[in-house]
C-alpha cells in the first residue's frame, strides 16, 4: 500500500472518528454508557483500555512536550484506570490542550500506527487482503472494534479470501457486519452503521484503488489537502476487549495466567503461575521485539492485539492442518474400501460439520466472544461523544 493510500486509509477513518479528515488531536470525549471511559485524540485511545495511560507517558517522555507537567500527576491515576477521571475538567482540558502541541501530534501519530494500523495491515496481509479499500476496512474494524467476531463469521460462512475473491469476500464482511451494527442491543452503536454504509458505496463505485479526488461522508479527499496536512463516533470494541488489563513485571491474577497461557501456545517456554515476573517479561519482549512493538515488557493494548493475532493465525494453522490430515484420512479409508475409484464417492473436501477452531480470542477467557449465537453482543461499544465510533 503506497504511503498516499495509507492516508487517504487514514483520513476516513478519522472522518469517522473526529469528522476531520486530519484527526482531531485534542478530542476529548465521555459517555457514561461508554465501557471504555474516557476517549482521547485522533484515534480515541481510552482510559479503561490502560491506552490512555500509555499514551499520555510516551508524551511525557518525549522530548520538548509543553504539558507534561499538567499531565504527570495524572499517570498514576490513568495507570489504576481510576473511573473519577472521566469528568475530571483538569485533566480533560491538560488533554485538550497537550493535544495542539506538535510533539503531541507526533506522539499519537506513532501511537496510534503501533495499536491500529500495524495490527491492520498484519492481518489483512494474514487474509490475503491487498486492495487498499480492503485494508482501509480492515482497518476501520481494528478502530472501532469486534474486528475478530465479524471476521470469523465470515471465514466460517464462505471460507477463505482465497476461495471467493477479496472483492466478494470483503463485501461480505461489510455486509455482515452492517447487520451486526444495525441489530446491536447498544442503542448508539446501531446509528454508526453509516460507516458500512460508505464502504458499500466505495464497493458499488468500484473504488478498490481509493483514487483521488474521493468524497467520502461529505468531505472531499485531494492530494493537495492529505500532503498538505484539515463525526460521528462510538465504540464497537467489545465490553472484555475495552477493559483489558494494562500488565506489567510485578501483576498477578487470573489475567497473567492468561497472557502466560497465550504465550505457552505460541511456543514460549514459562510456567503458567499467574505471577508477572522475570520469565514472563523476558517472553514479553521476545514477542515486541519480533514484530516492531516497543520493546518495553509491558502488555497494553498493542501486545494484547498481537497476542490475539499471532494466535488467531496458530489457530488457522492448525486448522488447515488437522483438514489436511483428516481428507488424507479419508481418502485413504476410501482406497482401502475401494470406493475411492467412484467419482461420485464424495469427491470434495469432506464436511467438517461447519465447525471451526476455537477463535484466537478466547484464549483469554476475560475476552472470550459470548455472541457466537448471532446474536449481537452486548459488549459492544464504547460509545463516545456523539460523533460516531462503533
């Protein structure tokens, strides 16, 4: 994807967010039915996600910050997730303000590439998914939320992009997931099905490359005003998902056990003890360090993300190879029986019930998808300012 089809990528997912299609850095939101708590910046990192906390600490160790000394006395609080946060006015204008200062910018343009676009552009690439309008949904999905659920709906319905093609497979998923929206049991996520709805018609208009001039909720998308560098929102991430713990050397619990657990899977050689100590944090960075993270031992929302996909793709591995093994099976048992010289002996690739591996998600059981009867789920959405964010 060239570098001005990531920001056209870009600007109309902060068309959704913000409703600029430069971002608002200095956005500030709270809605108390938001599971997320208090939302903040160009891409709406949130204050129970522990993204908050991360953010706001790379902003005040950046050198040349103008608010860090407004901001620090905050970092402990954000740390605890401390609900009295969401309407603290001092904080919210520190943030506001902090948010017109060109570090800040910078800060979050880097934070936000590490929590969303990079996991993005891994499992499109995971998918098989290239066009840029592809990726660009993709994308909008890691964002707003509940990426997986809609994903695995769809591998489990038509299989992979592969099978079908990226074009149909990806205006399956943005119908399904339009549906998911509109039928959601959170009253303000159903009214950001808008977003679907400027995929499909991105997807009637054939706009799979996102050519310039583009106009999108309004707006008109030239090169002159994304090289030049200037909304409706709620969250879609689920209830588990916006909760998930910040972890670091020294925590314990069942969340450690979990992440140990993940890491276990992933070939990573520790005791699943449940206490955060130097093994753990040594397998930590392992992981951040193969895969471009920062290198920090810490699992916020960025490590919790390639946790969930290094391990959706450990469980797409070896789906494809328990198939592989049981047609071999199967073939075999019809050649010893003599029914596999039949061309009408069944021929395809046997039928494996519908069923499919245990999504990558649940094996964390504080994020484990309890929608997998269609219907929607009630974790749903961090709801924010009005401005749209599924």
């Amino acid at each position: 994807m060239e570098k001005l089809q990531k920001k056209i990528a870009q600007a109309i997912i902060n068309l959704f967010e913000t409703g600029r299609p430069l971002g608002d850095y200095a956005n500030v939101t709270y809605h108390p039915e938001d599971p997320g708590g208090l939302t903040y910046g160009r891409s709406q990192t949130t204050l129970n996600s522990g993204g908050l906390h991360l953010l706001v600490q790379d902003y005040c160790n950046a050198p040349g910050e103008l608010y860090a000394a407004e901001l620090q006395p905050y970092l402990q609080r954000l740390l605890d997730r401390d609900a009295r946060l969401n309407t603290n006015t001092k904080l919210r204008t520190a943030l506001q303000q902090a948010g017109a200062d060109p570090v800040m910018m910078a800060v979050q343009d880097a934070f936000f590439d590490r929590q969303y676009w990079q996991p993005a552009e891994r499992h499109a690439a995971n998918l098989g998914i290239i066009t840029p309008l592809g990726i660009t949904v993709v994308y909008d999905s890691i964002v707003h939320g509940s990426f997986q659920r809609i994903r695995d709906r769809v591998l489990a319905r038509l299989g992979r992009v592969s099978a079908v093609g990226e074009h149909a497979w990806i205006a399956a998923y943005v119908s399904e997931r339009h549906a998911w929206l509109a039928n959601h049991s959170i009253p303000l996520l159903r009214r950001t099905v808008y977003r679907m709805q400027t995929f499909e018609g991105l997807i009637r208009d054939d706009k799979w490359d996102l050519p310039l001039p583009l106009l999108v909720r309004g707006a008109m998308l030239t090169r002159d005003l994304l090289e030049g560098g200037d909304a409706i929102r709620n969250s879609a991430h689920e209830d588990d998902d916006a909760n998930q713990p910040t972890l670091r050397r020294g925590a314990s619990g069942e969340a450690v056990e979990q992440l140990q657990r993940g890491l276990a899977v992933l070939g990573h050689a520790l005791a699943v003890d449940g206490d955060f100590g130097p093994k753990t944090e040594e397998c930590v960075k392992q992981i951040q360090l193969a895969h471009g993270l920062r290198v920090d031992g810490i699992v916020g929302p960025a490590t919790w993300n390639l946790l969930d996909q290094k391990l959706s793709d450990h469980a797409e591995d070896a789906a494809v190879s328990n198939m592989r093994r049981f047609e071999h099976l199967a073939l075999a048992s019809r050649a010893d029986s003599g029914s596999g010289l039949r061309g009408d002996s069944g021929g395809g690739r046997p039928d494996t019930g519908g069923t499919r591996p245990e999504r990558a998600g649940s094996w964390r059981a504080a994020r484990v998808d309890s929608g997998g009867d269609g219907r929607p789920d009630s974790g749903g959405g961090r709801p924010d300012s009005g401005f749209h964010r599924a």
